[in-house]
C-alpha cells in the first residue's frame, strides 16, 4: 500500500483482507479438510 512518515522513520501500513475474502478462505480450507478426511477413511 505505501509507508507513513512517524517520526524518526517509515512504517509500512499493511492491507486487511475484506472479510468476504476470509470467509472464502475459511470455507475453502474446511472443504479441503472434508476431501482430506474422506479420503483417509476409504
């Protein structure tokens, strides 16, 4: 994103995901885990 003058020198400002993105990621991960343990079960 960039870097904010404090001070006696730059702090880089970091992005925060939208939570429509961790709630994809969060559902994403919980379906490779159900494909991961019905595998294991076969």
């Amino acid at each position: 994103m960039g870097s904010v003058a404090v001070g006696s020198g730059d702090t880089v400002v970091a992005n925060v995901p939208e939570p429509g993105t961790l709630g994809l990621l969060g559902t994403g991960l919980v379906g490779l885990a159900g494909i991961v343990r019905k595998k294991l079960k076969a």
